[in-house]
C-alpha cells in the first residue's frame, strides 16, 4: 500500500537534489541532456541498493567491498570512482548488466574536471531511501521521470506516458481479466505501462518491449528495478518496431502500447507489411504511422486477446483517404474495434492534442455496436497541463462495464450507423457534448434564454450544427501535432506583412491576434455576443440544410489579464484555464454593434468542452420566419454589419423576401 504523504515528501527531496544538480550543470556550461539524466538515476539506484542494505541488512544486489557509498562520498576523484563502483556492481550482480550508466559517456571527461558530481552525491547524501517500498520508490522514479519531461529535459523525454495514463490502461487491461500469460508493448518507452500492468495482474508470464530509443530502453530497465521487479521478466529490445520487429512471429494474450504520435515510418518496399500486416487493411502513407502501429499491434494478437492503443483523435476523423479505408476494414471487415474512449486534452508530454484509447478484441461479445466513451470533460488540472485523477479512472472503467447509453457520456453504437458516417469514429457523431434544448418557435428561443441569469453569460450562433466551437486555426489542414508551431508561424507573418495597410499599430499580441481574427486569419479566437438576438441571426443568416444552434456560455470567470506574466504570450495559454473571455481595448465598428467578444483557447485542436456550455437547437424549418422577426426587432445585416455591404445586402434580403 503506497503511503501518499510518504511518496510526496521523499519524491520532493529527491526532486530537490536533481534542481540542485541541473543548476549546477548549468553554472558549469554543461548541457543538460538525457546523459546527464542517466547519470542522475544511476546515482540514485546506487544510493537506492546501499540504503536498502543499511535498512534491512541484505538486498537483492550486492554490494562489493569497496564500493559503499559514504566510500563514494568522501573519494577525491570521484568521477573515476564512481563509474568503477557501477562497473563493480554489475560484475557482481548479472541482472545489472549494462544498467548504470557507461563509463565512456559523452559526459565523463566534462564532468571530471569539476565537482559536480560532489555536489550531486551531497545533495542525496542526507536523503534515506531504505525505508520506501518497492511501490512508492517506483512511484517517485515515474513522478521524478514525469516532472524532468514537462521540465528541464521536455525535448528528449517526449517518450514519457503519464503514470495514470498507464494507470488507466492498465486498469482496463485488469478490468477484462485477471491472467495472461505475455505482455507486448511495441512502443514501450520507458516501460511504463508494462510495469504499471504487472502491478496490476497476479499471473504474468512475461513481458516483452521493444523502442526505437536506446536511451529510453536503459532508463526502462531502471524503471523495472526501481520498481523491485526482475530483469529477466522482461525481454526488451531496441529497434524500429515497423521495418525490424523484434516478434513478429509470436502472438499476446495483451498488447497495449502508446505509439509516437504521427510519427513516420517507410512503407515503401516494407517487406513485413505484406507479410504480416496486409490482412489489416491497405497500406499507409509514409507520414500516417499511427494506424500502422495499429495493424502492426493487431498482427500480434491473439484471436481471443486483448489490444489497447492512445492515439491522437485525428485518426478517428482522418479525411485522408487510406486511413478511411483502414478503419472501415477493421470496422466492417474485420469486425475487431470493441470501444473508442475520448481522453482529456493536454494530458501528455509536451503536446495538447486530444487524444484517444482504442479497445481491440478478435473475439468480440458485441459484435453488431461499439460503444464510444467521452471522458474528456472531468479531469484535474495544473498549470500547463490537464491529468487524470482516480475518480476519472474509476468513471472511465465504470462506463466501459456497464456498457450503455448514459447522456453526455457513453453511446453503445451500431456498426451500421458507423457505416452511415463513412466509418467516421468522432464521438461528437454519437454523443451528445452539451445540454440541449430544440426551440418550436422565436417566443420558445427567447423563454430558453430567459433562464440564463449569470453575471457574465455569452452567446455564439452557427448555421450548422455539425459545427464544433473550434477556433479556426485547429481546423487548419496540418496534423495535430504540428499546429501551434504552423500557428505561430502565420500568426508571425501576418504581424510582418500587415503593416504598411494599418491606421494604428496594436499595442501587444492580444490586440494582433484580435485583429488578425477580425480579417480571416486563422487563430485561437472565437466570436461570442452578449447579445442573444445577434447570436440568434448568425444562427439562421445563411441558408443551409442542417439545423442551426445557439451556444450558451456562463462563464464565471473574470477576463483575462492580459498584463499578467501568465497571459503575455496569447498563443501559450495556461491549461488552468482553458478558456478565457478576451475584450480588445480598440474596438472597431463590427464588434460594437454586434456587441462582440472572443474567448481565447489553451487547445485548438477540439471543441470546447464544459458543463457551462448549453446547446440552443434551432430546426431548419424555423430558419426563414426567425429571420423576419428578428428584422421586426432591428436584428439585420444591415446593423449587424455597419457600412455600405452590410446595407446592400440587407436591401437585397429585403427584395428577394418581398418584406
């Protein structure tokens, strides 16, 4: 049982003792890259197995004479000594071969000229770790892991799966059954998820890995001792899982990974894709990996196993023609797709995209639906970045039983009504993401809104009500992964480029980015009224064939400060707030009259999400004669767009309506 309080006190020391070391690497001109990581970790464990013995007298390692650590401590050159103290302990202890870090280390010869190293094993010289269990000392290892990769070292531990990711894939794993008997994971990182299933499960065989990073491969094999499991449970191998897998001919009880997100791979003259993977749909294009893990994952399972992937959402909805024909295959085909789980955005490593698990049975009790689950709402949040919290896991798990239709949550959906949406997995398709209400008349729109008595509420009118609340630039035809940077970059150019054509130069990037959103340019902004009449004119202005709708926004927050350090920067926006209300100082004559706002959003790339939006349908059929009282209340194109256009064609309305 792990002891929180315990874990967080120890884990802050820890944590103290490596910002201690980096800041030391820094003053010193070092680099901090993942060698000096390893060397941190090598350190630790050394301290880990010393504690350890001190505490209960013996240990599963040995140590040989020598090779204490207060011997370590008090060495003069101890940069030498150290790296022959691990050569040492992995001499004599087999498992340990080639764990600690390798005395020819790019690092070596930086660091025995100063005293880093000193410093280091000062810093954990006062902090015991013989007392932790194996549990909390492997939590403090991923929390310490976790915290370097949103931190100091966020570009080389990109690989790094958030412990309750893991945590929830491994429940669902334990959720399906008790025993299997091997384990694969074909992008297995840092083992995370490998050692979180195994935690999990009683009856295990073995588990089996394989990554195309070598360092994440030996920081994984910390991970495991760190952990108090065995070496030889697992079999992990370095490579690039899709041209050189390691197993090809063998199959899993339970294969569950998270691939890189869209990630390349070289189908071109792929010989293991015709001879393995061809049976799970065409080929892939070049830059569409994650469907190809997919098929690489699906070849190695067995018929009455079990698959779970994370992926990013825009395979679910991919217009690229072959990822379609992937997921029709799998659907209608192959019938092996058994549930779509919607996970919170910003959950991940250095990226907001929302992303997805995707459950995979052969063999599947529920052969004619598949049940889509939207768990994206509820979550905890820290500053930059979202997390699943225990409640979240055991609501996910919960839905996932009980298997049914639960309003605003889960959707159990028939393969045929997939196959109506042209295999479109979108959960916004089949699950409903707002409150709504459908209004029978103009009197009825204006009753529904009479309930929406908050301080700061707002209003959005679209013609169709397909249409997400998704700023324009996360609709840009770039993958997900690729659109703050491609964002940045427009938004740069047209701050270039903009202005020899301009009456006034803005004063920050918030009013930049206002008037950048008020000329058509892709950005984070959405348009918003606090006038429901004008948001009800957007709703029913064009013609279309859909129904249109009216969102409703309570906000509770006041409007960002844009003078706050937190908010200089509008294209980085905390994910504490995931959306914020945004009035610009120099307001132009469109956004008066339409009495306009914008909310700005920490994520792009999906709808916005919250349990304050309300969704205000408004039938197709109510369209023309909605328009025509609006005009009785002065609601036209003609105010809502002041200027000769908005004129002109509010005259030419007049006409084609004969009013």
């Amino acid at each position: 049982m792990i002891s929180e309080r315990k874990v967080e006190g120890l884990f802050e020391e820890i944590k103290g003792a490596m910002s201690h070391f980096w800041d030391s690497i820094n003053s010193y001109g070092i680099s901090r890259n993942s060698d000096v990581l390893e060397l941190f970790l090598s350190v630790l464990l050394f301290k880990r197995i010393s504690d350890i013995q001190i505490n209960s007298g013996s240990t599963l390692f040995h140590i040989p004479d020598g090779c204490e650590w207060g011997s370590a401590v008090s060495e003069e050159h101890v940069c030498n000594y150290i790296f022959h103290v691990f050569h040492e302990i992995e001499g004599c202890n087999p498992e340990l071969q080639g764990v600690f870090i390798n005395k020819n280390s790019i690092i070596n010869s930086e660091l025995s000229q100063k005293r880093v190293l000193h410093e280091l094993l000062y810093s954990l010289n006062g902090i015991f770790l013989g007392h932790a269990s194996n549990e909390e000392m492997g939590s403090i290892f991923i929390n310490l892991l976790e915290w370097a990769a949103r931190g100091v070292l966020k570009n080389e531990l990109s690989y790094i799966t958030p412990h309750m990711v893991a945590n929830l894939l491994a429940s669902l794993a334990a959720q399906d059954r008790e025993e299997y008997i091997d384990i694969y994971d074909p992008a297995c990182g840092v083992a995370g998820l490998l050692v979180n299933i195994a935690g999990k499960l009683p009856v295990i065989n073995r588990l089996y890995g394989q990554d195309i990073n070598t360092m994440a491969i030996r920081i994984a094999k910390l991970n495991i001792i760190f952990h108090g499991k065995h070496l030889r449970e697992y079999d992990l191998h370095i490579g690039n899982t899709l041209e050189q897998p390691k197993f090809i001919n063998k199959h899993f009880e339970l294969v569950v990974s998270v691939p890189p997100f869209r990630s390349n791979w070289r189908p071109e003259g792929n010989s293991i894709y015709e001879y393995e993977l061809s049976k799970y749909g065409p080929k892939l294009p070049r830059s569409k990996a994650d469907l190809a893990f997919v098929q690489h994952m699906l070849s190695n399972l067995d018929d009455d196993g079990l698959m779970l992937v994370v992926l990013p959402t825009g395979v679910l909805s991919s217009s690229n023609k072959t990822e379609q024909q992937v997921r029709k295959h799998l659907i209608k085909e192959l019938n092996v797709l058994d549930v779509v789980i919607l996970l919170p955005s910003s959950i991940f490593v250095n990226t907001s995209i929302p992303t997805c698990i995707l459950i995979f049975k052969k063999s599947r009790n529920n052969k004619n639906d598949v049940l889509f689950v939207d768990a994206s709402k509820e979550h905890g949040k820290s500053r930059w970045y979202n997390y699943l919290r225990e409640q979240d896991i055991e609501n996910v798990l919960r839905l996932v039983s009980d298997r049914k239709n639960i309003e605003l949550c889960s959707e159990v959906v028939s393969v045929s009504t997939i196959e109506k949406n042209k295999f479109n997995l979108n959960t916004s398709l089949y699950i409903d993401e707002y409150r709504k209400e459908v209004v029978s008349s103009f009197v009825d729109y204006h009753n529904i809104i009479e309930k929406f008595t908050s301080d700061r509420v707002y209003f959005r009118g679209v013609k169709d009500i397909k249409f997400d609340l998704r700023p324009s630039v996360g609709r840009i035809p770039v993958d997900s992964t690729d659109i703050e940077e491609k964002e940045r970059a427009i938004f740069n150019r047209f701050k270039r480029e903009a202005l020899p054509y301009l009456d006034f130069t803005p004063r920050n990037d918030w009013e930049w980015l206002a008037l950048a959103q008020h000329h058509g340019l892709p950005t984070r902004l959405l348009d918003w009224t606090v006038n429901p009449l004008v948001a009800l004119y957007f709703a029913v202005e064009d013609e279309c064939k859909s129904d249109s709708v009216v969102y409703v926004y309570e906000d509770e927050q006041l409007p960002v400060d844009i003078k706050s350090d937190d908010y200089m920067d509008p294209l980085r926006i905390p994910s504490q707030n995931p959306v914020l209300c945004y009035t610009p100082a120099h307001l132009n004559s469109r956004i008066i009259a339409q009495s306009g706002l914008f909310t700005v959003h920490h994520n792009v790339t999906s709808g916005l999400k919250s349990d304050k939006i309300h969704k205000v349908v408004i039938p197709n059929k109510l369209r023309a004669g909605i328009k025509k009282q609006l005009y009785r209340y002065g609601v036209h194109r003609g105010t809502i767009y002041p200027g000769l256009d908005g004129i002109c064609a509010h005259i030419k309305w007049q006409v084609d309506s004969d009013i």
